[in-house]
C-alpha cells in the first residue's frame, strides 16, 4: 500500500496487516510531529522571555496557564517544558511545579539562547559578554592553531581574509559578514580544541548581532589584523599570531562599547 494512500484513524479499524502497521505509524508520526512543531512556538516564546527577564528566577510555570495563553494541548506544554529544562532555564519541583532557574544554570552558549539574548532589549549586554569570551579564547585559539592547523585551515582563513578585503572595498555587508564568520570558525576549528571549536555558533551570532546593531563601517586595521593571523598560523608563529587576534578581539569590544547603548536593568 503507498503511504500516500494510508487511511485517516478512523478508518484502521478496516485496515489489516501491514497496511494497518503502516497507517497507525504514519498518525503517531504525524501527531509527533505536530507536537513538536506547536512546542517549539511555546518555547520561543518563553525562552525571550525567560532570557530578557520579563520572567524571573523562581517564577512558577504552570502548564494549565501556559496552555491557556498557547492553546496548546497539555502534552504541547509538557514538550516545551521539556525542551526548556534541557537548556537550563527551568526545573521541576515536586507539588510546587516547573520553576525558572536562576541564570547560573542556564546553558548561555546554546545557540537558542544566545539568539534570545540578542533578539530582547539585552541585546548589547549579551554581545559585549561574548566578546569578552572572545577575547579570553580567540587569542590562545590563534596560538594553538600554529601548531595544530592544517594546510586546508590556513588557505582558508587566508581566502576569507582576502575576501573580507574585497567585500570593504564594494561595501558588500553579506559577503564581508560570511567571509568573518568563516575566518573566525576556522580558526576556533583549527586549534584543535573541541570546547573552542563549539564556540564558533557564538562568534557567529555575535558577527551576525554587530552588524545589525551598527553602522557598516569595515576598520581597515582590523581586516589587516585577520590578515596577520592568517600569515602567523602559515608561518607557525603563535605570538604573533596570539597579538594579532588579541587586536581584532579589543577593537570589537570597544567599538561595540562605543556604539551601543548600556542595556537597562540587570538580571
């Protein structure tokens, strides 16, 4: 039987063998799917707000209320609360319910969370954090990537360099963003460090949140500066390497510190 053909649920009761295997597969499958997809929006929603304060550590969460607002089935609810406690960002407590948590034990570098950081009114508080937890690990990245980085990883980040260059000079915002995305990934890659590397989806959404929060204005030092690293991990050189990044990652940083305002309010 084609699966285009599977009857509805109501109709299994006239469906033997493997038709019928094949139909009550195809609803649950279909059914899970729809929780997931009805999850997901209760999640985003939540997630913002839990990220941006407008609900506080210890607030309770109660899944009549949740599904209330969402017009969401019990189940739905349950889902997204699932998801959330995955990222740290709510517990369950026994006859109390599912509390937030403090943010001390929220996954921070989950891509989902950095997302909702910066799409809330913290947005300048969550980029000015990741680029001090770029400047404490992109420089000792650089280093090691000196010794560690494979040919592939060098003509890559020289490309991006070069790319980055001839993006400036066109004032191609797109082009000039992939091309720093790539460097900076490659780079975390090549230091041969799995916790660096996993910071690369940060680095990204820090790029990605800059350049929407700030005029386009490419600091022709800075892509010089990608230009060093680049020529310092060729060469093998870690402290050159390691000062070179350590200057693209403070002139982020203040540039950042200049331009955006201070976030309001504090966690």
């Amino acid at each position: 039987m084609n699966t285009t053909d599977v009857p509805i649920k109501g109709d299994l009761n006239r469906v033997t063998g493997e038709g019928a295997i094949i139909a009550v597969i195809t609803v649950r499958y279909h059914s899970r799917m729809a929780v997931h997809s009805l999850a997901a929006d209760v999640v985003d929603s939540l997630g913002r707000r839990i990220v941006n304060g407008h609900l506080q550590p210890g607030d309770v969460l109660r899944l009549d209320l949740i599904g209330t607002e969402f017009d969401v089935s019990r189940s739905v609810s349950r889902e997204a609360m699932r998801v959330l406690e995955s990222l740290g960002l709510v517990v369950p407590r026994r006859r109390v319910g599912v509390l937030v948590s403090a943010r001390s034990d929220w996954n921070v570098l989950h891509p989902r969370v950095i997302r909702w950081g910066l799409e809330g009114r913290r947005r300048p508080q969550t980029l000015e954090w990741i680029s001090q937890l770029r400047a404490a690990v992109e420089p000792v990245a650089a280093a090691m990537a000196c010794t560690r980085a494979t040919q592939q990883d060098s003509i890559t980040m020289s490309v991006a360099a070069t790319r980055m260059t001839h993006a400036a000079a066109v004032r191609d915002l797109e082009a000039y963003l992939i091309a720093d995305e790539e460097f900076h990934s490659t780079l975390l890659s090549a230091s041969d460090n799995p916790m660096f590397a996993t910071l690369r989806h940060s680095v990204s959404s820090l790029l990605e949140g800059r350049t929407e929060l700030m005029p386009f204005e490419p600091n022709l030092q800075a892509i010089a500066w990608h230009r060093e690293v680049a020529d310092a991990v060729a060469a093998r050189n870690p402290d050159a390497a390691q000062a070179a990044m350590l200057n693209i990652v403070e002139e982020a940083l203040d540039a950042m510190k200049k331009e955006l305002p201070r976030s309001t309010g504090s966690f």
